[in-house]
C-alpha cells in the first residue's frame, strides 16, 4: 500500500492530507506535528488574546474525529531526522517511517535574536498555543508590555495586546513600521497612527540587553504579614496569579523600560533544520519546482517553509501566507498521488504573490508584489497625510508589478488583481500616473479586454 508522509500538521500539512485522501481513498497517511495539540491556526491566535475566540476557535477542524473518520493517521512528535535515499523519517522519540511519498510541510519558526536576556522569565514569542495561554496570564490591564519588532506579525499581535488594555512599547530596528512590507512614507504613517493611539514606538532602535529586576525589600509591615500567614494588603497579588520578575530592558537610544512581560515579535525562519544531510536542497526554505517537488523525486514542500517561483518578481521566494500555504498544498497533494502512480504530474503551481493586507488599530494597510519597484521601472506615489491616506504604485512598462497602500481600503481588490495577473495596461498605465486614483476605471477596461474580468484569484479558484 502506497503511504503518504506529511511533516507538519499545521494548514498546509491538513489541506494537504485530505486532499490525498480525495484522491486515493485507500493509501496510507500520517500526517506528523510535533505540538501536544489539534492542528490549529496561528494566525487565529491574536483572535484568541483578544477574547473574540476560545481555543477551540483556533482549530482548522471542529470535529474531534475528523483526521480519524478520514483515516487519516496523526502523530504527535518531532522530526529528528529526513533521509531521502532510504525514504525513510525518524522522529525523536527514535521511531523510524517510511514514506513512497513525503510532503515537507513544517512551517516556520520565531528567530531569537541575540540579546543578553532574551531567556529570562516573562519574555514570550506569540507563536504557538501555550504562547498564548502564558501571555494571556501575563498581558492584564495595566501591565506593561513591551514588545520587540513591528513587522507584519509583530503589529497583529500589537493590536491584540491593545485590546488586552496593557501599556504597550514597541522595539522596532528599522527606520520605520513593517519595514519589509512598507516604504518610508506608508511606514512613518503607521507609526503616527498607533502613536496617536497610545502605543509608544520607537523605531531606528534595538533592544541591548533584558534584564529581571532585583526584588525589592519587602516592607516591615508586609514582614509581618508574611510571619503571621496573611496578607498585608498592600499590593499583594491574588493567590494562582503569575508573577514574573519586572523586566528591565536597555535601549539603544539611552533609554531604559521596564516591563512585566516582553513579547518577542522578531520575525520567523523556515523550520527545516532536521533536514540537514537529508539530501533535500534547501536556501532559505526548500527549494521546489512548478509541481511543488524537491530535487528528489516523490518528496515535495508546501506552505511557509517552501521556496517557489514569484511571478511578478520571476526570484525564489518564502511567501509565509495562509492563502499561498493551502494552494501549494492542494497542489503538492495532486502530484503526490500521481508519483504514486508512476504518473506524470497533473497540477502546476501558478507561482506566488508576496500579499500583505493588515488591520492596524483601525488602519487598514496594503502591500503586493514587488512594492520596492524594478530597474528601470516607473513609480507614481499620492499622499495625504492629514486624511491619512497614502497610494504607491510601481510599473514594469505597461504593468503594474507592485504597490503600497494606506487608507485606501476601496481598491485594495483591484491592487492584488492587476498585480497578481500581471495585467497589461496599454495606455492606461500612463493615465495611472498622472492620476493614481483611477485604479478601478484601469482595471474594468484593461482586465476585461484580456478575459481577465473575474481577476487573479478567481483564476486560481479555478
């Protein structure tokens, strides 16, 4: 019987999964997480932290049964260890797999910068569940939360933290907010918006050092309190409650904050370390060709920790989104079933669209594709600072390749659209320069001219 082996449990490695089982009702799946826990979603997790969602919202399927009604097996460990010339999988727990097919599916994970400190108590990433429940017990109205990095994950968690009602500092090394997603102008906007909004940032700055605070000398009152078995009274916490030292943490602005909890929002890294001497090609993810497969045959990747084709930028990239995860799974799951086959494979990846839309504290922002512009491209920009209200859009001859927007929620459809299809824009392009604005009235007469009329990703609903 022919066994699928799917390396991660997250949405790709699920998607992945029940994909194979539509199309091969009886081959063997395992489908390997190394989390005590239901496959879930990450990005529901800042859900949870504001109280819209109890932990069971975060699961990817409600029904407990469900892996198990599919037949589908799951395993609950760590990869130790791929070799792809045996075709064969070790966990940790030194139980050995082997696979006719392997679908690498194991996401990313937090980078840790290296700051003297950055283990202490009371210094979280937000990653992962028992992230949340730790942060949850710590981020309570009033505490002081400071928060390192303010890139595209990091401003999800910052508005959960906002909503939590904490004193909220935000530690970010670029000149601006989500630097890696906004230009100067749309950066420095966000960061007046979430100023204004009670959130100290301080951006061109990097965190030294972290350091507990020494307790205090308990007061003579609380002395005796503490000889007699009751509470004093005075600021003493209710019994079960967390404590965490207070954090000291130096800046390199000069500047010293003292917070009860540090969130560390420092970005994320393909977490493919276990496939070291595997045989398996990786860069900064594993590289992977049109079908999803890797240099070896019958072994694929999907999702945040794959390397595929951007096809506006025509470069290898890590596109860590849950909309490009699921479609490079249900593709890597088609051709996985017709390896088993001896089949030529049947489904091709389109390529993928680096697709940023964020919601920061109430100002919806943009990015698609290659948003920093091309050699030799053209570039038209349009801002009103006191409407709070930024567009740039970068060309390629008579194609809009990439853009940045904030505050202009009515055309942020129409922005993934024309990138996305890579839609030629004749002598619209030029009226898109003189008047950025007329982004709809470019894109009805140029998509629909060219059968494009439903837009990109209607195309790869398809």
């Amino acid at each position: 019987m022919t066994h699928h082996v799917i390396l991660g449990a997250g949405p790709a490695g699920v998607i992945a999964a029940e994909s194979i089982r539509k199309l091969a009702p009886l081959d063997a799946i395992t489908l390997i997480g190394d989390e005590p826990e239901p496959s879930y979603s990450r990005m529901a997790i800042p859900y949870l932290l504001m109280g819209n969602i109890i932990e069971s919202g975060t699961y990817l399927r409600k029904t407990p049964s469900h892996f198990v009604d599919l037949n589908i097996k799951v395993v609950q460990n760590r990869v130790q260890s791929v070799q792809a010339a045996t075709k064969t999988v070790i966990l940790k727990n030194g139980e050995t797999l082997h696979f006719d097919t392997l679908l690498v599916a194991t996401g990313s994970h937090p980078v840790s910068p290296p700051i003297p400190g950055i283990k202490s108590a009371g210094v979280h990433t937000c990653w992962t569940l028992a992230d949340a429940r730790a942060i949850m017990q710590l981020a309570k109205p009033g505490a002081r939360v400071l928060q390192l990095g303010a890139g595209f994950i990091g401003c999800i968690i910052m508005e959960a933290l906002a909503a939590r009602g904490v004193k909220l500092s935000v530690v970010e090394m670029g000149d601006r907010m989500v630097p890696r997603m906004m230009g100067p102008t749309a950066g420095g906007m966000i960061r007046d918006w979430v100023d204004a909004k009670g959130v100290q940032v301080f951006t061109s700055t990097r965190v030294e050092s972290i350091e507990p605070q020494a307790a205090s000398e308990p007061s003579m009152l609380e002395k005796i309190a503490s000889t007699i078995g009751i509470g004093s009274g005075m600021g003493s916490s209710d019994a079960g409650e967390p404590h965490s030292p207070v954090l000291n943490v130096k800046l390199s602005n000069g500047t010293t904050v003292q917070a009860d909890l540090v969130i560390s929002a420092a970005g994320v890294r393909p977490a493919i370390g276990y496939l070291e001497n595997s045989g398996i090609t990786c860069l900064l993810g594993v590289l992977t060709d049109e079908h999803l497969q890797t240099n070896v045959p019958g072994v694929y990747a999907a999702g945040d920790c794959a390397e595929a084709l951007d096809k506006v930028s025509g470069k290898m990239i890590v596109s860590a989104i849950q909309p490009n995860a699921a479609e490079q799974a249900r593709v890597a799951a088609a051709n996985m079933v017709a390896y088993s086959k001896g089949q030529p494979p049947t489904t091709e990846l389109k390529g993928v669209t680096q697709i940023n839309v964020l919601d920061t504290l109430g100002l919806i922002s943009s990015s698609f594709g290659d948003w920093q512009g091309v050699p030799g491209g053209a570039h038209v920009e349009l801002t009103d600072k006191a409407a709070g209200r930024h567009l740039s859009l970068q060309f390629k001859d008579d194609v809009l390749v990439g853009c940045n927007s904030v505050g202009w929620t009515e055309h942020v459809g129409v922005m993934r659209g024309l990138v996305e299809g890579q839609i030629k824009l004749g002598g619209w392009a030029d009226t898109l320069k003189q008047d950025p604005t007329l982004l709809m009235e470019a894109y009805l007469a140029s998509a629909q001219g060219q059968g494009n009329w439903s837009g990109a990703q209607d195309e790869r609903r398809r």
